[in-house]
C-alpha cells in the first residue's frame, strides 16, 4: 500500500469532516432555533436514514476511511471500504440531484462532501488494481 494513497484518503477525509461538522453543527441550531434562512438541513433528504442526520453518518463514514486507508492492502478492508464507498457515492449522487433538481438551495458544504466521496470511490478502486 503507498503511502501517498493513505494520505491523500485521509487529507481527504478531514475535509469531509469538516464538511459534515459543518452541517451538523447547522442542523442543530435549527433543531434549537438559532437559524431562519432556508436551509437543505430543514429537508427531509436532510435525514435519509430513520431521522439520523446525514452529515453525522458522513463524520462516521469518514472516520471509518481514515482508518481504512492504511489497510486497503488486506483483501477484507479493502471490501470493506469500497462498500462504503460506493454507498457513499451512491447517496452523494442522489444528494446532488435532489440539490439540483429538487431543493434548489445552494450548498457548497453539501458539494464539498459530494466530491470528497466520489473522489474517495476513485481512490479505492484505483488502489485495488494497483496492488493486485
């Protein structure tokens, strides 16, 4: 495993954190009341998974990925890590069409995560076939 591959998962990972903390931090307030603009955290997209905030599965999401990233030399971590990936990618995909299409509000932390978790997929699959 190279560990320019680690690093650039994990560099990578930190910046979804933020992202999501980000967003969580802004679900809260308006959960407490502490926001009036429109908001994609007001969304039910906002929650895909029985009420729990998106950005709180993302920050677990990447903590798993920086762990992940110094193990993808193993067969099962490196299964592991592309199902959440591709997960990950998948939801974010659904995610931007809905910020696309559906809600229609700007989101540039939203957009920071999507691209961090395509990026991520890319990443994995690509040090598969380096390895192999």
């Amino acid at each position: 495993m190279s560990l320019a591959v680690s690093l650039t998962i994990d560099a990578l990972c930190v910046i979804g954190i933020y992202a999501a903390a980000f967003m969580l931090a802004k679900a809260r307030r308006y959960e407490h009341g502490g926001e009036t603009e429109p908001s994609v955290v007001q969304s039910p997209r906002a929650r895909l998974l029985g009420g729990i905030p998106n950005s709180l599965i993302g920050i677990a999401y990447y903590v798993f990925m920086v762990f992940a990233a110094w193990f993808l030399h193993l067969p099962t971590a490196w299964y592991a890590a592309l199902a959440a990936a591709i997960l990950a990618a998948a939801v974010s995909a659904y995610l931007a069409y809905s910020l696309l299409f559906v809600t229609r509000i700007p989101c540039r932390y939203c957009w920071t995560g999507h691209i961090v978790n395509w990026l991520l997929l890319g990443i994995v699959l690509a040090s598969h076939a380096r390895y192999e």
